[in-house]
C-alpha cells in the first residue's frame, strides 16, 4: 500500500493498493487546523484500510502556507521514518490536475489555482498526461494576486481547487516511484517565506 498525506489546502490522508484502487481515505477541508487532526486522519485512515503493509509514503509538497504545508510533510516523513520507509515528494497541484483529466475528463491546457492567502492564487498549468500517466506541466507554479489570475492565464481554461484528493495525489506518487521519476525536491514548495524570522543579532552599543 502507498499513504498520501497532504496539508496544503486542507488535511488530507488516503491509502491507496499497488494498482491505484482507493483503499481508505480521510481528510477535512478546514485550512486550519492542521496539526489538531492530522494524527487522527491517519488513525482513521490506516484502521480503515484493513492492513498494514505500507510500503511508501508520499508527501504532498505544495504550493502552500508555510505552516500548514510543513505539518503533512512533517507527518509523511515521521510515519515514514518510524516504518523505515521511503517518502515520495509529490507536488500537491499534480493531485489536483490528475483529478481534473482522469475524473472531470478535461481535454486541453488547463491550470490549476489554489488560494494562496493574502489575496493571492498559486497557478500552475498543465495539459493532459505523459506517457507515465503523470500529469504533463506546461508552466511552473507561479503567485499571482488574485484580481490579476485571469489576465494571467490570457485565456487557460481556470479550474478553482479548494480541496485535494490525497486518493490522486498517492496515485501520482505510485506512476512516478515505477517510472522512476523524481517530481519533486525535499524543500517545499511555500512561495512566500514565513512571517516570523530569526531576530538579527543585536546592535552593539558603543559607550
């Protein structure tokens, strides 16, 4: 089995069997919240899933908030080390994308957009599929203000995502770990750094 956990929009865990059918899946569209319920999204999950041979984790990796984003990872990766178990980085927008053609049947460029926050959006375009089943991407992910995305996209048909399906984003994980691919690196994918930072070291005072 493959886990898939998730936190760049909502909280979102799904265990998916060798093949890709959905074996369990929970998660809560709330964008806060994350740490609070992730922990229990995998109880519920794994309980529900009737077994316990993960064999890989995959981690949703962004676009994101900086502190939301890090609580999945920070599970994916902790889950992973206490099975001994590898972490597959995934980009959470292919989820998403995979969604709109294998489930929507979307034909063409299309971008996926996320809230970002602060009246911006998170767009990445992509169109159909590779010969791996993996969402092909067109554009990397961009921040864009929000009143500004359709005059960015200059046309792209826009599909709005408010929640992911970790279903989608482990399936994503699964074609690119057997095709041997790499989509993603460890850092995540934040866009905008966190707002609180290391205080510079004080000034010296001279007398």
């Amino acid at each position: 089995m493959i886990l898939a956990v998730d936190t760049s929009l909502g909280s979102a865990v799904a265990l998916i069997d060798p093949d890709g059918a959905r074996r369990a899946e929970a998660g809560t569209s709330d964008p806060l919240g994350h740490a609070e319920v992730i922990g229990d999204l995998l109880v519920e999950a794994l309980a529900a899933s009737g077994g316990d041979d993960v064999s890989h984790v995959v981690a949703g990796m962004g676009p994101g908030p900086f502190t939301g984003l890090r609580i999945g990872i920070a599970a994916a990766r902790a889950f992973a080390l206490g099975r001994g178990i590898p972490v597959l980085p995934v980009p959470s927008h292919h989820a998403a994308a995979l969604t709109a053609i294998e489930t929507d049947a979307v034909t063409g460029p299309f971008a996926i957009v996320t809230d970002a926050r602060r009246r911006e959006v998170a767009i990445t375009v992509f169109d159909g599929v590779d010969a791996d089943g993996l969402p092909r991407m067109l554009v990397d992910t961009v921040l864009v203000p929000a009143v500004d995305a359709d005059a960015h996209l200059d046309g792209i048909r826009r599909i709005d995502v408010a929640a992911l399906s970790a279903v989608d984003l482990a399936r994503v994980g699964a074609r690119a770990h057997a095709a041997g691919r790499e989509l993603a690196g460890a850092e995540p994918l934040y866009l905008r750094q966190p707002d609180v930072k290391q205080p510079a070291a004080p000034k010296r005072v001279g007398l």
